[in-house]
C-alpha cells in the first residue's frame, strides 16, 4: 500500500501492541560485563604468561590468580543477573545463569510480599524466599524510574514504599 496515496491515509492502521516494561539498557548491561571480564581475562594471560616463563612449580601465584577469577565468575553472574531485571505489569523478571545456560525466573505482584529501598536499590522479597533486586543506580532517571513502579505495582506495595498511585 503506498503511504502517500490519501485513500490509504484515510484507512485507520492498527496501533502497534508493545508491553511497556521498565527495563535496564542493553549498553549498560555490556559495559558491567566487560567490566567483569575483562580483568578476569587479562588474569588468565597472565597466569599464563608467568607458567611459560618460570619452570618451577607457582602454587601461590596460580592459587591466587585462581581465587581471583573465581571472584570475577561470581561477580559477573551477579551483575549480569542485576542487569537483566525486567519490571511491568505482571511483576518482575530477571536472567539467572545455571550451569552457563541463562533462564529467566518470574515474581509476580501477588508473589510479592515486601518491598524496600536500602543501598539505592529496590528489593522485592517474594513469598518463598527469593529476592529480586531493582538497582537504581543502573537506571537512567530516578523519576522516570518512580513513575514506572507506580504504573505497575499494586498500591499495597506502593504504599510500603511512602507511594501513591497516579
């Protein structure tokens, strides 16, 4: 259909049905885990680098350079789960990695019995246990941010943040 023909302007065209959610940008998210890996992947060449120099055996230095790549491991899963919170008007969502295969686990609203904001972030305790934990510091705007929580969470969770409804 050409756009430029009035008859087909005339025909209304169905808005496009997009789910809005409160989500942490995809750049954001690389960076973090650049920032994880790269420090373990320079550790590693130079673990490395120091086996191809030295003949004798370097418990200490491969212990270490060890420990701190497991470290980085650690850190990495934890942003990367951080970094993949999804917020809308089902709950929250967010990526977890078992075994190197990530999965995205859901809270729904009703799951969620308590919501708090210490260490600037938003922790959603769910009725089994789980956490989710909503950064703000890997969000753009705390505004924009606080508009979105009150589009989508149900008033009994709002009001246990000092929140209204719009």
């Amino acid at each position: 259909m050409d756009p430029y023909n009035r008859t087909a302007a005339a025909i209304p065209q169905p808005a496009p049905t997009m789910s809005a959610a409160l989500r942490i940008q995809p750049w954001r998210r690389v960076l973090l885990g650049l920032a994880c890996l790269m420090p373990m992947l320079l550790m590693f060449s130079a673990l490395l680098g120091y086996r191809a120099e030295h003949d004798e055996s370097p418990v200490l230095a491969v212990s270490s350079g060890v420990a701190f790549i497991l470290f980085l491991g650690w850190l990495f899963v934890h942003v990367y789960r951080l970094g993949s919170v999804v917020v809308d008007a089902e709950g929250l969502s967010h990526a977890s990695l078992r075994l190197g295969m990530p999965r995205r686990q859901r809270l729904r609203w009703d799951q969620v019995q308590r919501v708090r904001y210490t260490d600037s972030a938003y922790r959603f305790s769910g009725a089994d246990g789980r956490e989710v934990i909503l950064s703000a510091a890997l969000l753009p705007d705390t505004q924009v941010t606080l508009h979105a929580l009150r589009l989508f969470m149900p008033t009994r969770l709002l009001a246990q943040l000092g929140l209204r409804a719009h």
